[in-house]
C-alpha cells in the first residue's frame, strides 16, 4: 500500500500558511481547523517548512507572549522531510518513528499535495489488520 491510498480515503486538503504569517495567526489555524501542524509555503505551494503544536510551545515556553507577533518562518522546521503518494506506507512508518515525525507533507511535482500523520498511518495499518482477520475468518469458516 502506498501513501496515495491514504490520501484517496482522507483527501488531500492541507491547512497551509505563508512564512509571513505571524505565530499568533498559526495558532489560531491549528485551533480552527483542530489540527497539529500547519505547513508553510511560498506563493507556489513548494513546501518551506512546518509548524506544529509543539514548536509554538517551544517557543512560547523560551520567549513568552511577546514571540506571538513574530512570522512563523523563524520558527518553523526546516528543511522538511516530504514524500510522494507513491511512497510505501511501511516506508512512511519508519520515517516517522525514526524521524519523530508526526506529519509528513505529501508532494507532487515540488509542490504541496497532501499531508499525512502519524493518526493516518495508524488507521490504515488497523484496517488492514482487521481485513486480514476477517479474511482469515471467512477462510476456516468456509474450510
């Protein structure tokens, strides 16, 4: 199976900021759109960076209120690690434990094409299981 496969059940709809937008308006696209991370690009759509909930906190824990008028770019993390909808999702599993990953934009020609998390991945890898199991099931019922 492959990232594509992920992305035809969930769609490939991506919450994205550009690197001018302030901390502040970050936040209020996380909470909006009750999400983790919000991806940063340029007028494009080419992926420039990520922000997730755990960045903002970083950054408010060290620099206080003050930091929420700063751009998101000086916060973000970059360089990001991307993948194409033709990556394996097994391939995507290890990235994301290895890496610490839990988003990983999805590109296409250079430019923004979906997002993953690791919630994705997670749900996948339980239907799959369960398809299995019932595979499994219908084959000694029907023995």
């Amino acid at each position: 199976m492959t990232v594509a496969w992920i992305l035809k059940e969930k769609g490939r709809n991506v919450v994205s900021a550009l690197p001018g937008a302030t901390i502040e308006e970050t936040v209020a696209l996380l909470e909006k759109n009750r999400i983790g991370a919000v991806v940063i690009v340029d007028e494009l759509r080419r992926v420039l960076g990520i922000v997730s909930e755990r960045d903002i906190v970083r950054v408010l824990a060290t620099q206080g209120a003050a930091a929420l008028g700063e751009a998101v770019s000086a916060h973000m993390t970059h360089p990001v690690l991307t993948c194409s909808e033709h990556h394996s999702i097994d391939w995507l599993m290890e990235q994301m434990t290895s890496q610490r990953h839990r988003h990983i934009p999805v590109t296409e020609n250079g430019r923004l094409a979906g997002i993953v998390s690791i919630g994705d991945v997670v749900k996948h890898k339980l239907a799959l299981a369960e398809s299995e199991a019932a595979q499994m099931r219908q084959y000694f019922v029907a023995g």
